[in-house]
C-alpha cells in the first residue's frame, strides 16, 4: 500500500502541475485515492486499455484519481471542443478503439447558441475521423450543474441541457456516432451526493460509476 501511495503522490502532483484539474476538485483528493486504489473492483485500466477520453475537467478526475492512465486522458483546465481538435497527437499516434467526448461546461458560455457549440462538435468529429478512422466515437451527454449553481450560470439551466442533449443526439444520428446519455448515472445513483462543492465538478464515486455505466452501454456484447 505504501508504494501505491507514493505513486499516486507523484500523478497528483504532475495534475496540478499542468492544470488538468481545477481547484475545488482537490478537496479530500489524496485520501480519496488511496480510498479508491483500495477498493476499486474493476480494473479499469485494463478494460479501457485502448481507448481514449477527451473533455474538460470533469474527464480529467478519470486520470486524475486514478482509474485511468493520464496519457488516455486528453484533458485540460477550461478545455473546450476547439482546443481539443489542436491536440490529437495522442489519437494519431495510438489509433484508439474507442473516443468518449465529453464537452459543454467551458464551450456554452454566456451568450454562446446552441448552434455554435454543435458546430464545433461537428468539426471535432471531422478532425478525429481523420486522425483515427477506425476509431468509435461517443458523445457523451453534456452534464448538469446543480440547481443553486445554474442560478449563478443560468447559461447551464437544466431547461438547456434538456435541449442541447436532444440536439446533440440528432446531431450524433446525422454523423452516424454512438450517443451515451451518462446523465443516467445521476439518475441511478439519485440517492448520493456526487457532486463537488463548486456545483459543477464530480467526487470519485461518481468517475467509478460513469466508467461502469460506460462498461454497460459501450463493452458488453
């Protein structure tokens, strides 16, 4: 157990470091770490060896706290789907099986429409076809925030999220990609608290069951 521990000192570290995570997502991190590597009954690394996760830095708590390889996870602080399209190095280089998107917090800004952030993501999936073709893209749902924190930002109301996601998913059926609606994880698991206290970011149990929920819908036959 010791040596995990300094393993996971070091990850930590090296987020911080480069900005993958933002503050309020530290709270408790290093004790919940330790808690996970503990207690963890699925060895995600190895049922998502080859895949890849692309997002803000709600994707960036999958590395962050250790379910996956940081390398896997193609994340940065304010990441938006623009600035992800500059960086597929990893993608070109590794040609995963499986892309899972997950954008909307920093792309939907005050004043930004519905057909600006779709645009993008159009874009986003044109440039990932051309990086790895092979690959199967999701798009994941764009999350909610808590209903105090959508009265300070009420540009992520739940009444809009409700309307970019079925919009999003027309958008997926016109580019013939995988849809996942992971707001269901929230649903099941309604009698937990999984939020952080910032209202937008999510606890590890929430990261452990978004990857089972993933297992469900994008790994069983």
């Amino acid at each position: 157990m010791l040596k995990t521990i300094v393993v996971l000192s070091v990850a930590l570290a090296s987020s911080l470091q480069q900005g993958i995570v933002e503050q309020p997502a530290v709270i408790g991190a290093m004790s919940e770490q330790i808690e996970i590597v503990a207690t963890r009954p699925v060895d995600y690394g190895t049922v998502f060896a080859r895949d890849c996760f692309m997002g803000d830095s709600i994707t960036g708590g999958l590395s962050y706290y250790g379910f996956l390889r940081e390398e896997q996870v193609i994340s940065r602080l304010g990441f938006t789907l623009k600035k992800a399209a500059e960086e597929l190095e990893w993608v070109r280089d590794n040609q995963p099986e499986n892309i899972y998107l997950l954008f909307g917090a920093n792309d939907l800004g005050p004043g930004v429409a519905n057909e600006s952030f779709l645009a993008d993501y159009r874009a986003m999936i044109v440039a990932l076809r051309e990086a790895a073709p092979q690959a199967k893209i999701y798009a994941q749902s764009v999350m909610p925030v808590t209903p105090e924190e959508a009265l300070a930002r009420p540009h992520l109301s739940a009444g809009r999220m409700d309307e970019l996601n079925r919009e999003l998913y027309q958008l997926t059926l016109e580019e013939k990609i995988n849809y996942v609606n992971i707001r269901k994880v929230l649903q099941i698991h309604a009698d937990e608290y999984l939020y952080e206290p910032d209202g937008v970011h999510f606890r590890s149990a929430f990261d452990r069951y978004w990857l089972d929920y993933l297992i469900e819908q994008t790994k069983k036959p």
